[in-house]
C-alpha cells in the first residue's frame, strides 16, 4: 500500500505542471492536492474494507473524503499504482470500477453502471496509462484499453480497444494506434461530390423548364394574337 501511495505522489509530479519543486511542492502535494488526497485515503480505506471486512466504517470514511476533495470512490473499488485525478471535482468511481496503473482522470469524470446490469461487476474496467478528459462518462461492465485516451464529455457505452482515442457525445473511436479511423456513415449517406453533382443537375433541369415555360407563354401570346385578329 505504501509503495502503491510512493507511485501517486510520484504521477503528481509527473502530471500536474502546476506542483513547484523543492519543499513547497511536497507540502502543495499533501495538503492541497485534492486528487492525492482521495487516492491516498483510498489505499486504506480499500484495505479495511476488503482485507479486513470491517463494515459501515469504510463506507462512512469514503463520505468524509467526498465531503472533504469532492471526490467519490467506493470503497471496493481497485485503484493501481500511480493513478492521478487532476483537479477531481465530481468524480465518482464505482464498486466494481477498476483503473490502471499510471492513468489519469480529470474532474466530472464517471465510472459507473447503466442500471441494467444482473452482476457484481456493473462498473468499467480502465487499463493502465489511460487519460479520461473532463466530464466523460464510461458507463457499464466494460473496458478501455491500455494506453488509450477518451475525450472530454464523451459518453463510452461499450468497451474500447487498446491504443485508441474516442471524442463525441456518444464516443467514437477517431484513432487507433496513432491513425485516424475512416468512419462508416452508412449505404444511404451522400458524400459532397454526390451532392454537388445532384445540384448541377437540379440547375440544368430548372434552365431547360424555364426555357419550356417561356417558349409555351410566347406560343399562348401568339394564339391569342390570332385569336384577336
């Protein structure tokens, strides 16, 4: 446990440009930094709650830490070596929840369930060097592979491969293993070569009515010409 809280002070360094050096960072880090603060908690408040199955009291010091960065993590969840949680505002982590080692959360981030899960294991799974941006929301029994990185206020419903970048409301792999992923949109889409040429035609079939409509209204005049006469 002690090695694991060595290797998140270590990923504060590491990831947090804000932390100065010398005596005043190891005091910053401490006593100010919110996301240290919860993970470090956690290492034993996890211990009393899975080694030594003491009941409510994990629970209850779970709350006093979310009271005290504005950070919820369950008890039961499992947090690897050197995990760092910027900022932390908002972040709740589930039961179930599993996050890799050297990951990086970032405020407003979930990991939690759908409410349709049958199991124990309703929460995700994130592997190891993962960075979660702000206000994402990983939902479900699922897993993000190692390496990967899920954009801000994305919502990941289903598991994502190793070395791969998601964004988008409703996430979307954009990468993987550092090259751009060409997107399906379906038989019915119209690319814009399609839609400019459906145009040109449009065009032309407007001048060819417009020149018919002309020539029948001369054809009338020249009737009613006759007519008169």
């Amino acid at each position: 446990m002690f090695s694991k809280v060595a290797r998140d002070y270590r990923a504060v360094r590491q990831n947090d440009p804000a932390i100065p050096k010398g005596l005043r960072g190891v005091a910053e880090i401490l006593f100010c930094t919110p996301g240290f603060l919860s993970v470090a908690a956690h290492r034993g408040i996890h211990f009393l709650h899975t080694r030594c199955r003491i009941p409510v009291l994990p629970r209850f010091l779970s709350l006093v830490v979310r009271w005290w960065t504005g950070i919820e993590i369950h008890p039961g969840a499992v947090l690897e070596a050197g995990v760092f949680i910027d900022h932390g505002s908002g972040v709740v982590i589930g039961e179930s929840a599993v996050v890799g080692e050297n990951s990086v959360i970032y405020q407003g981030v979930t990991l939690g369930a759908t409410g349709n899960e049958t199991t124990w294991k309703r929460h995700p799974t994130i592997g190891a060097h993962v960075v979660i941006g702000s206000g994402a929301k990983i939902l479900g029994p699922i897993s993000i592979g190692d390496h990967s990185k899920v954009g801000a206020g994305s919502i990941v419903l289903d598991s994502i491969p190793p070395n791969s970048t998601v964004v988008g409301r409703k996430a979307e792999i954009v990468r993987v293993n550092g090259e751009k992923v060409k997107r399906d949109i379906g038989q019915d889409a119209i690319s814009y070569e399609q839609i400019l040429f459906r145009m040109q035609r449009l065009e032309k079939q407007l001048e060819q009515l417009g020149g018919q409509l002309k020539n029948k209204d001369a054809e009338t005049k020249e009737e009613e010409y006759d007519y008169a006469i």
